[in-house]
C-alpha cells in the first residue's frame, strides 16, 4: 500500500455542523463519510455503547484493527473535557485485501464500528469530544484525522440511533468454539503455524491476527485445508526478544460467511 504525503498530517477533512440526536453529524473526508452515534444512558458498570458509521465510496476502503505491515488502524482519542473516560473499538470480521503494495486486512464496503464509551457512574450521558483517526485507501492511503463533539444526553432514546448502534454489536464475531477457532500454534524462529477447526462444508477459510502493540505478525496464508481443519502459516518481524516470553494474541476467523474471535497462546 502507498499512503499519500501532505503538507500537513494528519489531514484535517471534517465540515462540522450541529449534530442531530446523540449522535455526530455526517463528517466528510476523501473516499468516506463518518459519524459517530450513541444510544441509550450508561449501564452500571457506567458503559455507553455507540457506534463508528463509516460510508465508504465505491472503490475505497478502510483498515481492520491489524491492518498487517503498515496501515492506520482506526482509533478514538478522547479530549480531557470529554464527559467520557475512556472509548473502545471493536471490530467486525474484515476481508483480506491485496494492492500492488501488501496485503492486509480490511473493509472494501460500509461498515459500523462498536464502541463502548466509559462514563463515571450509572445511567448518564453526556459530553463526549474528541478526535478519530483511520485510514482510507483508494489507489493510496491517506491518513485522516476528524475532529468530533456531540451530546450523548440529547436523544438517548432516539429509535434510529438504537438501531444503528444494535445492527452494529450484531454483526461482531462470535465466541470461538471448539469446532471453530485456532486449536494450535506452533513456533520456530520466526515461522508460525496457526492450526484451526472448522465447520464441515464451509468454504473460503481466513484468519486474522491483533498481536500486542510491540509486537508485529505479518498476515497468516492458508497453507492447507481438510474438510474440518486447516493450517496457515506467518512470520514474525522486528526484534526477536519480543518473542521470548509467551505471548498472548487475538484473531478473528472466518469461513463460509460466519466468524468467531478468540485469544491464543503464542509459545
């Protein structure tokens, strides 16, 4: 992939206006149109889903939370007055993506981010501000960075923003399971084996990794198929001593349409 260089980075591309509902207006940048909604009060645990809406324009496409080699992985930067403490993605299963430069893992169609914002106590809302970083792509990558401010409290029982916030969480990965998921890794050097389970009669199997932060994993390749099992193959790259102690990594895998996520031992 090839990102393309400006004056000025991150590129700044929002067009602010008065949001409606609990929700960020429409943000406009090349190749997508953003939003950012909420739903509902916090929950006891002071938790308070939501949901990045991102409308990709046909031929773009955007990053998965491991892009691969290279690649800006969307992310929330809260402001400190923002209302909320704290903002997680979550992501649903991405597609493998090849240019004339890599391969990598990401959206090639509109997609809708889960987020969980943190709020300080039970059944509120509020202010909540900040800036969202991604990547869109068309023949180059470009870096955007949209700055965002709405009030989750406006219309916390609009029905629209619910839906939009539901449709999101549903369409997450499942758990893994014993008959579908990573049952082993193997490790020598810098070569992995990833061995899976799969359901019978599905097609098209693919694996993505989230190794941690300082540690990078170039994207897994099918190697072999059976009809219940499979085995992909990566490597490791940067410094070897961030792979001798036991590592603990998340994936997603997909086949035959359907998805689960899970975490792994890396040995």
């Amino acid at each position: 992939m090839q990102f393309r260089l400006t004056a000025a980075l991150p590129i700044l591309l929002a067009l602010i206006a008065p949001a409606t509902a609990s929700s960020t207006s429409w943000m406009e940048s090349d190749g997508a149109a953003i939003r950012i909604v909420s739903s509902g009060l916090s929950d006891e645990k002071g938790a308070l889903r939501g949901a990045v809406e991102i409308r990709l324009k046909p031929g773009w496409k955007t990053y998965w939370r491991a892009p691969g080699e290279a690649g800006v992985p969307p992310e929330i930067e809260l402001a400190p007055t923002s209302d909320a403490r704290s903002a997680e993605l979550f992501f649903p299963a991405p597609e493998r993506i090849s240019d004339a430069y890599a391969s990598w893992a990401g959206y090639k169609h509109p997609v809708s981010l889960p987020v969980i914002f943190d709020f300080p106590k039970a059944g509120t809302a509020g202010i909540i501000e900040g800036k969202i970083f991604l990547g869109v792509c068309e023949t180059v990558c470009i870096p955007v960075e949209l700055p965002f401010s709405f009030d989750a409290g406006t219309d916390p029982d609009n029905a629209g923003d619910a839906i939009a916030v539901a449709a999101a969480f549903a369409a997450l990965p499942g758990p893994a399971r014993e008959d579908f998921g990573v049952s082993e890794v193997l490790r020598e050097r810098s070569h992995m084996e990833f061995h899976v389970k799969l359901p019978p009669d599905t097609q098209h199997p693919a694996l993505f990794v989230a190794p941690p932060a300082q540690v990078q994993i170039t994207m897994p390749k099918l190697q072999e198929r059976q009809e219940t099992s499979a085995i992909f193959t990566a490597k490791s790259l940067g410094d070897p001593a961030l792979f001798k102690e036991p590592l603990t990594i998340e994936y997603t895998l997909v086949s035959g349409g359907k998805a689960v996520a899970g975490q792994i031992a890396l040995p």
